[in-house]
C-alpha cells in the first residue's frame, strides 16, 4: 500500500552539489567509500577484508540513493534500534506516599455570629452620630407620620383578636338551623292596549318580463382542480434512450424530435400530477434527451412541450412503480409563415 508522501522541508533550503544530490547524500557515499577503502588498505587476509569492503560501500550507496517504503534507509536503522534498546515492559509499583492532592482539605466556611446586642449598638450609634439638619429632622417626622397613618389604618387587622367561645357553644350553634325567608318576586302583568304592536309589511313579488332569456355560462375549471388527464398516450421507443438507459422506477426519459426525424434542442418540458400542480421542468439537451433522476408518485400524469415555432401535443403517461422505457414525442409540422420566413431568408442570404 502506498503511503502518504513525507512533506518536505520549506524552512531550510539543502544545497545540492551535482544534479539531485543533496550535501548529506554526498557525505554518506564517501563514509561508505571511506570505511572501504580503510578495509582495502589493512593487512588483513582477502577473505576477510573483501566482505567488510563490499559491505561499507553498498551501505553508503543505499544510504544515499535507496529510500525504503519513501523513507530514507537511515531512518530504518534509527528505528530499529530504538525499538530494539526502547523498554517494552513496565512494572507497576506502589508508592507508599499519598499523593499530595489527596491530603488538603477544603477549607470549611467560618460561619458569622452576630450578638442580639448588635442591632441595638447600631441603633445607640446612628443616633449619636451628630447633630442632624432641620431639613432631614422635618423629612423623618413626616416619614415617621405616613407610617403611623398606614399602621394605624391596618392596626385593627393585625391586633384583633380572635374571641375564644366555649366547645359547647359552638356544637349548639352548628347544630342550630338558621332559616332564612326568601321574598317570593311575582311577574307584572301588562294590559293589552299597552301592548305594542308588530306590522310585517310584505311586497308583491314582481312579475318576470316575458320573452327574457336568462343566459348561463359554464364555469372554467380552476388550475390545480382534480379531474381526468386528457391527452396523447405517450409513445415508447427504445431508439430514444439516452447512452444510460433508466434504472429506477418511475423516472422517465426520452427523446424530442420534428416531424422529419431531426433533434430538437433546448425544449421546456414541464410535467404535471392528476391535480395540475406541476412537478417537475426540465429541458432538453443537444441531442434532444431529456431525463429526470427524482423518482415520481405513482400517478397519471400529463407532460406539456413548448419551444418556439413549433407545436406539441399533451403526453399522458402512467407511473406504477416499474421502470418506464424510453419516450419518444414528435412535434407537428411547423406554422406556414416560419416556413416562409425560412425560405426566404435562404435566397438573400444566396444573393448577398
């Protein structure tokens, strides 16, 4: 599997001595070269040396010129000795000490006593505090009055006080019924001659003026009103499907042609359900194909063409769930004066 690409170094830039080589790759080949040629210059036996030689100067080379899986071979090595001398195991001790987080306490709030003589000592010191001004002293006599006012008008509420009356008493007066007389209310009546009187005038109903004719027109039905579908049946061919055929339930295709066979571009197609909402409008391509990917409600519907100079008639169809083939529509023959216009366009433009 390849691996995501190693990003490269933009904060330093690496000078390079001959083509792509870089100055590490080339001290890398000449440690190897180096080492070698140390080997090659040592007494010792050729069977001995000769291995050593080769060695040095195929790991310079590969340290050099052989990424392995887009690293570097130096990076392997580095790697497998911190894997080899990195621990692999660890032992789990217990430490004798608690640790420090678990010993401090929250500090506890100091709850605030206040002595019952507080209030009186505030009392003794806000009115020795010093000589008031007549001002303030005339402000707290009128206060001192208004509250007195609304005490005294609201005094007789909270100092009455509730009787006490014997259980005895109480049970006599519970079982005693008190009965009360309700005045009996009779109705007046009035006399006949006060009476007023009611008169419903009533008007002779007018004669109709013979030889009128009433006329009725019939109402037009309103867009979106439910009723049956009328049109063509849509015609199928499978020489109108585009270079994908459809594949989902009631999505349709098709192709728009003239009358002689030739394409039709750029046609509005608007599609309408049962009621006459319209719910899908689509145009057609250069080669005159025309496909919807949003599955219909099973349903009749109607489809409308328009394109300028030409005339179409009403397409009916029918989803039912299943996969509809491809629909062909052919437009009728062109209006007499587009023809005309056409035919005379082609000799000035001969003539110019």
């Amino acid at each position: 599997m390849e691996q995501h690409p190693i990003p490269q170094q933009i904060s330093s830039y690496q000078f390079r001595l001959v083509g792509d080589m870089t100055l590490k790759q080339f001290f890398q080949l000449a440690g190897g070269a180096l080492v070698s040629l140390l080997f090659y210059a040592s007494p010792l036996h050729p069977l001995i040396k000769w291995p050593f030689i080769l060695f040095f100067a195929l790991l310079g080379v590969a340290l050099a010129f052989l990424p392995f899986e887009e690293r570097p071979l130096e990076k392997w090595i580095i790697a497998f000795f911190r894997s080899i001398y990195s621990p692999t195991i660890f032992y789990w001790q217990k430490v004798t000490t608690q640790p420090i987080f678990f010993q401090e306490e929250a500090p506890t709030p100091s709850e605030r006593i206040v002595a019952p003589q507080g209030e009186e000592a505030l009392k003794n010191y806000l009115s020795s505090s010093g000589p008031k001004s007549p001002f303030l002293s005339t402000l707290e006599s009128a206060e001192q009055s208004f509250l007195s006012k609304i005490t005294s008008l609201f005094g007789g509420v909270f100092s009455a006080s509730t009787p006490s009356v014997p259980a005895d008493q109480v049970s006599a007066a519970n079982r005693q019924k008190q009965q009360l007389a309700i005045p009996k209310t009779e109705p007046t009546l009035m006399p006949a001659s006060l009476r007023p009187r009611v008169v419903v005038e009533e008007r002779a109903v007018e004669a109709r003026i013979p030889g009128a004719q009433v006329t009725t027109s019939g109402v037009a039905p309103t867009v979106g009103s439910y009723g049956p579908i009328s049109g063509q049946e849509a015609q199928f061919a499978p020489e109108a499907a585009p270079p994908l055929p459809p594949t989902t339930p009631n999505t349709i295709v098709g192709q728009i042609l003239e009358e002689t066979g030739k394409i039709i571009e750029g046609a509005i197609l608007e599609i309408r359900d049962a009621a006459g909402r319209p719910v899908r409008a689509l145009k057609s391509n250069k080669l005159g194909h025309f496909m919807i990917v949003t599955p219909l409600m099973n349903g009749r519907y109607e489809v409308i063409i328009e394109k300028e100079g030409f005339t179409f008639e009403q397409i009916v169809f029918e989803a039912s769930g299943e996969i509809i083939p491809p629909i062909v529509i052919k437009a009728k023959a062109r209006p007499q004066t587009i023809i005309s216009e056409q035919e005379a366009a082609v000799p000035a433009q001969l003539t110019n």
